[in-house]
C-alpha cells in the first residue's frame, strides 16, 4: 500500500459548496490530508473568478498593456512605419481586434478551468455538477438535473462554503447584456466601444476604465467621491488620475449616477444634479453581493451580517464550529489569493493539522490599472489617524535608472516604519509590474524585518527593485531617530 495511504487514513468527510478559488484550495488540501471529499459546483470549476472575472479581465489588461507598450515605444527610439506607393512611410494605426481577445481570453479561462479540475480529480476529489444548499449543518443537497427533479445528498463531518459574489446591479441601471454591462458581460463585446461610461471608480471601475482606454476606447469615468480609488492610499490615487487624464479618460469627480437608460444609439447616464453624458456602452462597476441567499445558511445556523456576508473568524469558521466559509461571501476580505489562503487554514484547521489564524495587515493587494498598485500593511492615513505609530517615506520612481531607461514616468516607492524599532508595517507601491514588486516588502511585514534589514539585501543594478533598498536605505536615520 502507498505510504501516503497509510499515513493518512480517509475517515473524515468534507463537502465543499462552490468550486472558485477558496472551494479550489479547500478541496485540494482536504484530499492532501487524506479526507473524503466532495466539491459542488454549479458553473465550472474555478468559479466566477477562473471563468468570468479574475483571469479574462486580467488577460484583458494583459492586452491593453501590450497596446500601451507598443504606443510608447516611439518614446525609446523604436519606430515602426509602412512604406507607401510612392516610397514614402506612412504612419501605423494600432488596431485592437476585441472579437479576437475576448475569443482568447474567454479559452484561457477555460483552459485554466480544466486545469483546475484535472487536479482535483487526479488528487481524488469528486465533483458534482449542480446547484447546491445545504440541508442542516452536517450535509449539502445538489440538484443534479435541469428541472430540479433529481438530488443528491452529500454528508459530511466539515462543510465549507466558497459561493462567491455576483455583480450588484440597480433597478435604476439594469443590465441588459449588450450596452448596459456588468462586468462579466464585457467579453461578448465583438468591437471595441465607442464611448464606454464606467459607473463607479473603484477598483473594478478604475481596472476597466484604465483597459478600455489603453485599447483605444473613449472613456468616461464617473466617480461619486472627490477621488478615484476610494480607500486606497491618495498619493497612488493622484498619480493614477493623472494617468488618466493625460491618456485622454474625463473622470468626473463627486458625481453620482442616478440611472442608466438605452437611446436610440448607446445609452445615457443622468447625474444626480441633472447633467448627463451620452456614450455607445455602460458599465457597470457599484460593487458585489454574495451569493448566499437560498442555500440554507439561516437554517443551519449560520451567522450572516445586514448585507448577506458570512460571518468568520480568522479561521474562516462561521458560527457553527464544523461550518466554514472562504472567499467573497464572506465578511473578511474580498481577494481570490485571500480566499485561496482561507480555503486552506479551514481545512487545516476542521482537519487538526497546524493552523496559522490570518491578519488583515499581512494580505497583499493589488490594483491592476497602468500603472499597478500594490499595498501591503498599515497604511499612510492609519499612521495619520493614530491607528499605527510610525512614519512614512515615499521614493518616486522617476529617480530610477531603471525607470529612465524603461521610459517609465509615473509611479513611486513609499515604505512605513514603525518609530524607534524601524519594522516595516506597510508599503505602497505604484509602479508597472508593482504585483511583483511587493513581495519582498510583503515578507518584510511578515517576518518583522526592519529596514536596515531590509536596505542590507543586494538587489540587481539596474532594477526597479533597488528604489526598496533606496528608500529602506533612507529610513536608517529617520527611524533611528524617531
């Protein structure tokens, strides 16, 4: 017999309620741990995150970034021309075929599905294609058939809830699927639009709004706060407004969108102080509900807030000690590497083995606009409300060698220390690829380094990442001081 067989013994049974990137996780690390499990999925694995949202949107990007690359290669002496009849060159147009990148980004997400499910399956999980609730805390009922007629009824020990979210959608600005659009709805679009309107400057918003206009589209951003990005650290927010506006997006500040209605050409989008603004699409980014209403929570005695969202711990257990949930239902932290992680610590933790609670200040977000934002910690305006005791130094990346040979202009490094220790609690980074960039300041957070820790490991010269070492260099003496 395999050893591994041996060493874990299939006696505990999980049912896993939903199939995105937390119900992955947890399926995957139940079956590690030798569990029987089942995972339940209505519309694929991987979820909404895998098939209509994280990975086409984010393929999405990928080509507005090889767009803006193109454009602004003219910058680093790169010239591309076509010679005409006469011999003479013509100036090149980039042309964005959609049809083509929502054919393949739409495959990519169906072939990261597949992945997905060949590793369950070879990890020996079995799935079960429905919609599921749960009958009481100890088992999930699938409805296997398309009249609902025929169930299957899944007992478990540990159940784990992964629903996801849907795109919250207004009486006043209902969708329609072909101008009026959520943002799963995008990636039917066969042209690129004409004028797309982008109704809320959230992340969602400011991702798509920055795409759209990177492809080539009229945008226009409507923002019911002074700034985009509510919530993010400002110094990022101006920088990426003033992207914005230099690549031609109007962004229109402290405006809120009363409703959307179709015309004869596109559709309108009335202001609440009586303006409106005419354009060929609409988007609609105002936010996510969970997906939890009807699945039996409130019968099994699962504690939800006002808004629907599952309440969990930092175990992701909810009020009933063999329930967990993971990912955006619940009322943690709506990022798939956050319900990925969730996913995990459940299953260790209903399962017995070692379990490590999360924090909230050790997760690591990222905007993906151009340019990237990525945050990590405590941030700049906690340290100005007294939240966190330490101070704040920025380092822009115009000061980069690097940056000036990449023809990079916006962006910055900003590093926060806590006074006296100088342990890094936080960073920002706004930088293209900034994704990448904040994982050594990410482990800096975890591991309670300080930036003359920090400032002591060599990075490559020339490299973005030397404006860490720059800036973590720079605090020696302020938090000596401090």
């Amino acid at each position: 017999m395999d050893p591994m067989t041996l060493m874990f013994e299939r006696s505990q049974r999980v049912a896993v309620l939903g199939g995105g990137p937390g119900g992955y996780e947890a399926a995957l690390a139940a079956a590690q741990l030798g569990a029987e499990v089942t995972l339940v999925e209505r519309v694929g694995v991987g979820g909404s995150a895998v098939l209509t949202d994280v990975v086409p949107s984010k393929s999405l990007i990928a080509t507005a970034d090889a767009a803006v690359a193109i454009s602004e290669a003219s910058d680093l002496g790169v010239q591309f021309y076509a010679k005409g009849a006469e011999g003479k060159p013509l100036k090149p147009q980039i042309a964005i075929n959609l049809a083509a990148v929502n054919k393949r980004l739409m495959a990519l997400a169906g072939q990261q599905s597949e992945d997905m499910r060949t590793a369950l399956l070879d990890a020996g999980v079995t799935i079960l294609s429905g919609h599921g609730r749960l009958d009481g805390p100890d088992a999930i009922v699938v409805s296997t058939s398309e009249d609902g007629t025929d169930f299957d009824r899944i007992e478990a020990d540990t159940l784990v809830v992964a629903v996801g979210a849907s795109p919250r959608e207004l009486d006043s600005a209902k969708p329609d699927g072909e101008r009026i659009l959520t943002w799963t709805q995008l990636y039917d679009m066969k042209t690129l639009p004409e004028h797309l309107i982008v109704v809320g400057s959230g992340v969602t918003g400011a991702e798509f709004a920055s795409a759209y206009m990177n492809l080539g589209a009229k945008v226009t951003l409507i923002s019911s706060r002074d700034q985009v990005l509510p919530g993010e650290d400002q110094d990022a927010a101006r920088v990426l407004e003033k992207v914005f506006k230099r690549g031609g997006m109007q962004v229109l500040s402290k405006s809120r969108a009363d409703r959307v209605e179709r015309t004869d050409t596109g559709v309108r989008v009335t202001l609440s102080d009586g303006r409106t603004v005419d354009g060929s699409h609409c988007l609609m980014a105002v936010g996510s509900i969970p997906n939890t209403a009807g699945i039996g929570l409130e019968d099994a005695g699962v504690e939800l807030t006002d808004s629907g969202h599952i309440r969990v711990n930092r175990v992701a257990r909810t009020s009933v000690s063999n329930i967990y949930a993971v990912g955006d239902c619940t009322n943690f932290f709506p990022l798939a590497s956050v319900a990925s992680m969730q996913g995990r610590t459940a299953v260790f933790h209903a399962l017995g083995d070692i379990v490590i609670p999360l924090e909230k200040r050790k997760i690591t977000a990222n905007i993906f606009t151009a340019p990237e934002i990525a945050t990590i910690g405590f941030s700049e305006k906690d340290i100005e409300d007294g939240v966190a005791d330490g101070i704040a130094y920025k380092l822009p990346l115009a000061a980069n060698p690097r940056a000036k040979m990449q023809g990079i202009r916006d962006g910055f490094v900003k590093i926060l220390a806590r006074k006296g220790s100088g342990t890094v609690i936080g960073a920002v980074i706004v930088a293209p690829r900034a994704s990448e960039l904040i994982y050594p300041l990410a482990i800096a957070v975890e591991r309670r380094l300080n930036v003359d820790q920090v400032s002591r490991v060599f990075a490559a010269y020339p490299s973005i990442t030397s404006s860490i070492t720059d800036a973590t260099r720079a605090m020696h003496q302020v938090y000596i001081a401090g």
